[in-house]
C-alpha cells in the first residue's frame, strides 16, 4: 500500500499510459486491417478473439521478452513476417466478400484472428519491454499496464475499421505503417546492431523501404487480382 503513495509510483503510471497509448496504435491498425472485410458481427468476434489472444500472449512475453530481444536474426525473420502481412492484409482489401456462406465466413474469421496474433507477436515485442522497463520489477505497474493495453486496442482498432470505411486512403497508410514497423524491426536485430549505431539514419532507410515495399507488392498483386478471378 505505501507503493500507490510514492511519487516514483505515480510518475511510473503516467509514463506506462504513455507509452501505451503510442505504442498500441500499430496492433490497432493491424487489427483493424486484418478485421475490415468481415461482416459485422464478425468483425466484433475477430477483434474480441484476436485482442484476448494477444494479450494473454504479451503476459507471457513479459517474462521472456528481454532475452528474446537478444536472439539474432529474430528481429529479421520477424519483420520479414510483417511485410509479408502488410502485403497480405493490402492484397486482400479487394476479395469478394459478398459471399453469404458460413464456412466462408467463418474461415475468413478465423484467418482475420491468425494475422493478429502473428503481427502481434512482432510488434508487441517494443510495447512489452518499454512496459517491463518502466515497472522496474514492481508488478502493479506491470500489471496495469498490461490491462491498459486492453481497451486501448479493442477501441483503437475498433475506431480504425469506421475510419477505413469512410475514408478507404486509410487502408494504404496503415498497410504503409505496417512496412514502416518491419524495415525498423529488421535493422533492430542483433546481427545489424553494430551498423544501425553507426548509421543512425539506416533505420529510416529502412523503414521507408519497408513500407514502399509492401505498398508496392500488394498494389501489384491486386492489380492482377481481377484477371485471375474473371
């Protein structure tokens, strides 16, 4: 109890909401993304599914994710998994979803959760160790902040899908957002540490590569989307 009435406690909360907020958008936009074609009813199954998921997925990396950090070639493998989603997630804005069939319906919730979890898996990796960094070993400011990310990704992602809607230019900037995270993941692994410090400027590099990657692949596979299925 004497731990809420520290100013080191408090100061540890408003940095955790912080870092939060900034850092759960990306899972959002994923979310959203892998969750815009479904119906409606389903799209509120594969969020609720998917962000249950990921959360119980982020306790678990609490405990290991440090050590994961220092694994080499993860990081790359794991970015290289994010643009083959990004690219995924933008090729697959254009499916036929008229269909009224339920197996189809449900696979396509089924695939909608499976991309969450593997994008979460890989972005999540930042937000767990900034969360365990700030709590500093004391729990209630590890648990908080797990349980803020909660809510903060269930409406982000929510308000991303009626945004989509409205404004489909939106689609392009979150799959873009997508590549910008894997070219960072990417120069942030282990092996490229060494050359990401001695040219700070790679990891923008990369990160702009990553998101014209993905914008430029997936705009191509849909482009030859048509023909295949005419």
């Amino acid at each position: 109890m004497d731990t809420l009435l520290t100013a080191d406690f408090w100061i540890g909360i408003f940095k955790i909401i912080w870092i939060d907020v900034i850092l759960s958008g990306d899972n959002a936009v994923v979310i959203a993304l892998a969750a815009r074609a479904l119906p409606p009813e389903q799209q509120r199954k594969a969020i609720l599914w998917g962000c249950g998921f990921a959360i119980a997925l982020r306790v678990a990396l609490t405990v290991v994710a440090a050590q994961l950090m220092q694994l080499p070639l993860l990081e790359i493998l794991g970015g290289c998994l994010l643009l083959w989603i990004g690219v995924g997630l933008l090729q697959g804005e254009a499916p036929s979803t008229t269909s009224t069939h339920t197996p189809h319906h449900h696979a396509g919730m089924f695939t909608a959760i499976r991309t969450i979890l593997l994008a979460d898996l890989v972005m999540c990796l930042d937000n767990v160790i900034a969360v365990a960094a700030t709590a500093q070993g004391d729990m209630v400011l590890l648990v908080f902040g797990l349980a803020l990310s909660i809510p903060l990704v269930l409406f982000g992602s929510t308000l991303m899908i009626r945004l989509m809607e409205r404004f489909p230019w939106i689609v392009l900037v979150g799959a873009a957002l997508i590549g910008w995270v894997a070219g960072e993941t990417i120069v942030n692994d282990q092996l490229l540490l060494g050359v990401s410090q001695q040219y700070p400027a790679l990891k923008y590099i990369a990160a702009v590569c990553g998101a014209a990657l993905v914008l430029a692949v997936g705009q191509r596979l849909r482009q030859r989307e048509p023909s295949a299925t005419d």
